[in-house]
C-alpha cells in the first residue's frame, strides 16, 4: 500500500505541470494576436499611361568662349603705349597697344626708297628689250618675268611688304567684341614675339565643353537642350544646346561634346560646370522611381487589382531624377493602377488600401 501511495504523488505532480504549461501556452498565443494584429496596408496609385518623358545626363566639363584669340606683336620693340587692361571690354578694331614707331617707320622708307629704285631699273630693261613699262601688259611673260629678276625689283617688292606689314602689326587692334584677358606687359618694356600680349575673350557666345560615355552617344543628337551650372555661383544656371559633337571615342571610351551656351556676367572662361543635356521622347511608358522596388535584385512593381496588390517583374529602360521608362513587354499595360507608395513590404496578393 505505501508503494502505491509512493508512485500517485508524482504522478499527480506531473499532471498539474503539465496542466499548468498548457495555459501558458494558451496565454502566450493570445497575447501575441492581440499585440501583433493583422493590418492591411494603405497605398497611393495612380494610372499607367503613355507621356512625354524628359530624359537626362548629367556630366562635369568647363566653360569655353566660342571666339577668343590670342594677340601676339609680330616684331620685337619697346612697347609705347598700352590702351586697356584686364577685364576691360573692347569693341572690334578698337586700339589695345603699339610699338614704339620709329625704327619700324624708318624700315618702311628705306623699303619704298628701294622699290622705288628697282621700278626704274626694271624700266631701263624693258626699255633695253624694246618695251615700256606702261605697256607691260603686252610684254611677253617670261621676258617680263626676267626683267625683274634682273632689276631687283621683286626682291625689293617683297621687303617693302613685310616692311609694311611689320608697320601695321606694330599697332594691336581688337580681332572683336570682347573682354581682354591675361594682358602682363607693361609700358617702355621689350615686347616678346613668342608670348600673347593678352587674349580677347567673346563672352557673349560661350561654350560647356563636357564628355559622355560612349553607350550614351546613341542618347543625344545636335540641337538637345541643356542646362549649365557652374560649382563656384551657387543658384545660378544657363540654358544652351548640344552644337558639336566630336566623331573619336577616346582610351577611356569617352566622347567630347559641346553646346552653345547664352552669355552671362557671371560665367567665365574655364569655369567648372555641371551639364545636364535634356531630351523629350513623346510616347513612353512613364513611372515614377517610388513605384519600382527589388525582390531577389530583379525590379518590380505592384499593381492594383480588387484590393489587392499584384506582383509583375518589369525591365526599365531610360531614367531621370524622378523617373523611369518601362519597356513595353506587355506585362503591364496602359490604364493599369500602380501602387507608387506603402510598396516596399508588400507580398503578391497582399491586402492593401488605397488612401488619397
């Protein structure tokens, strides 16, 4: 009797823990169901429809003045005067500096002196051949051509040319309408022949002088609009179009491109810009970037079906800051409702909401 009395006790203990865990348990599932309750997510959608799409590049490159030029004195001498000076505008033909004129001068009298000379030498041997020089015209081209040879008088027509010429050179005159640049001489010093006395700067006819890669290429064509921005002038931007676009792939697969850009007071030539070239392209599938999430790194949207959100696996094609072009594969289709918020937990057939 006392053993089976032995063997009851624990048994009975073991029941009433087992009874106990089983409450537990209960408890414990009840809890979690109303802590953790079923919600159906609330989305925003909007329909699929065809439209203009605004595509965009974006690019780093420099500012360039379509015309400038660099002004060099073609003889040496002390520089006289000098007009202007940097950041001063100048006006086409207008007088930025010259050379002292004497020995310049006096060059160009000795060279009219001597050609002077050879006409009346040249004279004396047409005379001598049975012609004048009034009627040169009538003399035969090669005894023409040998009268001057032995009159001197070519050789002294091209020293009184360069003479001449050197004369007008030693006045600097402005190329065009612009902005002189890099001008260091100064008065009464030597002027050098192989270094620019300055630069005249167009700013009215700027360039942005950027590359795109080479897969992009097929992207742009002359005429696109672009907007310039430069890094140093916060807020600031200017609108232009794509005018050259250089036919060589470089090393590095890149591409020059310029585009003609509106002069601006604040723009200067290699300034650092940001290009952003932008191209309208009618009839594309457009969805803004929201409404594309990544399930197992493939793209995917959700649509909008009886409540419920559907899962369709779509291919992007061109993207800009807020947007992307679908290629037309016929998993979606004009009219259909994509979900563009409260997209980023969602599972195939998931309940879902729609909100305003």
């Amino acid at each position: 009797m006392m053993n089976y009395k032995l063997l009851t006790i624990p048994l009975m203990l073991l029941c009433a823990a087992c009874g106990k865990e089983k409450k537990a348990s209960e408890l414990n599932e009840t809890s979690v169901e109303t802590v953790l309750p079923s919600e159906t997510n609330e989305v925003t959608a909007i329909p699929l429809v065809r439209s203009e799409f605004h595509h965009e590049l974006i690019s780093n490159g420099k500012i360039e003045a379509r015309n400038q030029a660099k002004l060099y004195f073609e003889s040496a001498g002390a520089i006289a005067r000098i007009y202007v000076k940097n950041g001063e505008s100048v006006r086409k033909g207008q007088k930025l500096a010259e050379l002292e004129p004497f020995r310049l001068k006096n060059q160009l009298d000795i060279a009219t002196d001597a050609l002077e000379k050879a006409k009346l030498e040249l004279q004396d041997v047409l005379i001598g051949q049975g012609y004048m020089l009034a009627d040169s015209a009538r003399v035969p081209a090669d005894i023409l051509k040998l009268a001057k040879v032995q009159s001197g008088y070519e050789q002294a027509l091209a020293s009184y040319e360069l003479a001449e010429y050197e004369w007008k050179r030693s006045v600097l005159t402005a190329p065009f309408d612009g902005i002189v640049a890099n001008l260091t001489a100064k008065a009464y010093n030597q002027a050098s022949t192989s270094e620019a006395f300055c630069t005249i700067i167009d700013n009215s006819q700027l360039e942005a002088s950027f590359t795109i890669l080479e897969n992009e290429l097929p992207l742009i064509r002359i005429g696109d609009r672009v907007e310039v921005q430069p890094f140093a002038v916060s807020g600031l931007k200017a609108t232009g179009s794509i005018s050259e676009i250089n036919p060589l792939v470089d090393e590095n697969g890149m591409v020059q491109v310029k585009a003609l850009v509106g002069g601006s007071d604040k723009l200067f030539e290699g300034m650092n810009v940001q290009v952003s070239i932008q191209r309208s392209l009618p009839d594309q599938l457009v969805v803004p970037k929201e409404a594309i999430v990544l399930r197992s790194g493939k793209q995917v949207l959700f649509t909008l079906k009886d409540s419920k959100a559907m899962w369709v696996y779509v291919h992007t094609g061109l993207e800009n800051a807020t947007s992307y072009t679908l290629v037309d594969d016929g998993e979606v289709k004009v009219g259909d409702s994509i979900i563009t918020s409260g997209n980023i937990n969602l599972a195939h057939e998931s309940p879902v909401k729609l909100i305003e």
